[in-house]
C-alpha cells in the first residue's frame, strides 16, 4: 500500500528535476523522475494524484495509470499533467521490481540483447560548430560511433524565418562536411533543428544534406502540423524524426497514422512513462519503425531509458550525453551506468537499480515535498 511520497525539486542549472519517491508499508520505495518545470509537475501530483495514489496497491501500474490519466486528462492531456504521471508511473515501476527482486528490464519481457547501442548527445567540452572533427574523433577513440549535433540552430536564429541564404546553408552543412571529409562514414552523425525552420527551408537543407548521409534529420519543423511533416518527408530520402515532447500513445498515433517520421523518440519522463513508453513503442513496431529513446533529462531518467532500450525489440539506438553521465549526475546517485566499449551495459536492478544518495535531501539546490494521508 502506498503511505505517503516526496517530491524532491532539484535545482539543476537552468531546468528543474523532479524526483518522486513512493514509500509504501513494507518499507519499500520507488524512485520517478520528470523535467523541467518542478512546481508546475509537483502541484499536479500534489492536487490531483496524491488522493489517488495514498493508500493504493502500487502493484497496479495499468489501473492507477488509467485512473490518474483520467482525472487529468480533461483538464489537458499534455503538459505538466502527463510529465507528473510519467515520474509516478516510473516510481511504480521501480517498485514493482523491487518488490519481484527483479531488473525493471525482466518485468518488461526481457533483455532484447546484451549491451545498448547509443549516440551521444553533444553537449560537450568541445564545441562542434569549431572542433566538429576534434570531437568525432574523441568520441570514436572512446568506442562511441554515433553523435547528434545541431549546426543550423545559429543560423535559423539569425534569419528568424527569413529566407536561408547560399552561405547560412554551407554554414550549417560546414561541421558534418568536415567530418566525412576527414573520418568518412566511421561515425553516424544525427542532425537536430529544435522546429526552428519552416517548411521550403527545411526542404533545401534536408536535401543538400542527402549527400552527407546523417543518420536522422530532427524536428526540423515544429510539432504540431503533421501534415507540413509528411510533406517534408516525402521531399527528402532522410529519415525524419520527431517526437521527443509529444505525449501519451493517442499523441503518438497522430505520427505513426500521418507517416510524420521514420524513427519514433518517446521521452520516458515525459510521453506517460515507462508503460506508455512501451505501448508506443508497440505500436511503432506494426508500423516497421525503430524507437530512438529521447534520454536528455536527469540521471534517474537515464537508468529508466537504460531498463526500456535493453528490452525493446524495435530499438534503433538510444541517447545519451556524455557531459551528464560523466560530470552532471556525479554523485547523485549510488550508481552510474556508463558506457564500455561505446555501449551501456544491462542496467542493474532491482526495479531500476539505483536509488539517490542519503545526503542529496539535504543539500541546498534541493528542497523537499512529504505528501500523506
Ligand atoms: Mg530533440
């Protein structure tokens, strides 16, 4: 039965985390996480789960799912509401792994394979608009062969929807051109474009990179025209991608049914959670298409993606970020999960397997939140 929760807002540079832990009568508890807006996702567990959610059977992820989603979803769908179910739904997860003795991944069906394939996010020490083969090649020396950049952003916020001259074209293309020029194909580079284009732009860049062979063109228009994407889609040979802040499977349908993109990129902490991160995952799969897991939050979130790429049977390849894993999340937690070889290892459990360190309550970029009956 759960007794009682904290929420735990953390102060991590310009975004919040949230972390949710869910303390029960046997004395177990589950660890959840969302981003980047703490007291909007706080007040909503606050008001509108926790009198659900104290004194349930934590054991019944699908119900309290369907039944908080429920008591949100009239007043939106999206937003706060579902970034809040989405920590509560990976706390539940964490509980019922622990409570089984078992990794999150096993409940999930299983390991899928071995080690996960990743991409680093690069938010990095070297920067990839002035050092973009520097980078690759640092990034390849530590057995990483996939990298994801976003060269055009200056550009687009330069123009602001002017139209994308000759020489802001080659400005952008300028950091992937260098690097097959120097390293060939050794690495797959994916371009992001954070919907900052519109769409007869985003179709002369996406075909003047076709030469270059990125491994994905990313949210090159805003989100919330389907139709513009499927356009922009049968205008290029490029996969497209999209996704990262959509929510819930019926969000999602909209892209598989519309053919918006070719690699599905549900964030765990923000689509619903881990079981709605499966359940699109699912319904990619009858569509051929692979899921990229968007994995660009905290570390708790980084642990929970590790648990739903080790088991997906239509993985791609998942997202991490090397400044995270290797300075940001430090200390925070009582374990890291980091890459061997290029690859993450299985993550361990029980239920996620990490949990935070005693001392992080007490530290001053952090403040606590007890919820009861
Ligand atoms: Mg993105």
């Amino acid at each position: 039965m759960i007794q009682y929760s904290r929420g735990i807002r953390v102060h991590a540079g310009l975004i919040d985390w949230l972390w949710v832990r869910i303390h029960t009568d046997t004395g177990l508890t589950g660890l959840g996480e969302t981003y980047p807006c703490s007291p909007a996702e706080l007040g909503v567990i606050e008001r509108s789960f926790a009198p659900h959610l104290l004194g349930a059977d934590p054991l019944n992820i699908d119900k309290l799912w369907a039944d908080l989603f429920l008591g949100v979803s009239y007043h939106g769908w999206a937003g706060a509401e579902v970034r809040a179910l989405s920590a509560i739904d990976m706390a539940l997860w964490d509980l019922a792994g622990k409570h089984a003795n078992l990794p999150v991944y096993q409940l999930l069906g299983g390991a899928s394979r071995q080690t996960i394939p990743i991409y680093n996010t690069c938010y990095d020490h070297l920067d990839f608009h002035k050092e973009p083969v520097r980078l690759a090649r640092e990034l390849l020396e530590s057995g990483i062969r996939a990298m994801k950049i976003w060269p055009f952003d200056p550009v687009a916020l330069r123009l602001r929807g002017e139209r994308l001259s000759p020489q802001g074209l080659q400005e952008g293309l300028e950091p992937l051109r260098l690097i097959r020029q120097e390293l060939g194909d050794a690495i797959a580079v994916a371009m992001e474009f954070h919907g900052y284009w519109h769409l007869p732009d985003a179709i002369r860049i996406a075909k003047a990179l076709e030469p270059y062979d990125p491994m994905w063109l990313e949210e090159m228009l805003p989100q919330d025209n389907l139709a513009a994407y499927r356009e922009l889609a049968s205008a290029t040979c490029l996969p497209l991608t999209i996704s990262e802040r959509l929510m819930t499977r019926w969000g999602f349908r909209e892209v598989l049914h519309n053919r918006a993109a070719r690699v599905i990129m549900p964030d765990i902490s923000w689509c619903g959670g881990i079981s709605e991160a499966k359940k699109i995952a699912a319904m990619a799969e009858t569509e051929y298409l692979p899921v990229a897991p968007h994995n660009c939050g905290g570390p708790v979130l980084h642990f929970a993606s590790a648990h739903l790429a080790a088991n997906l049977t239509n993985l791609y390849i998942l997202e991490t970020v090397r400044r995270h894993y290797l300075d940001e999340y430090r200390g925070l937690l009582t374990a890291d999960l980091l890459p061997i070889n290029g690859r993450l290892p299985l993550p361990p459990g029980p239920g996620l397997g990490v949990d935070l360190m005693p001392d992080v309550l007490t530290r001053p970029n952090v403040c606590v939140t007890h919820l009861r009956a």
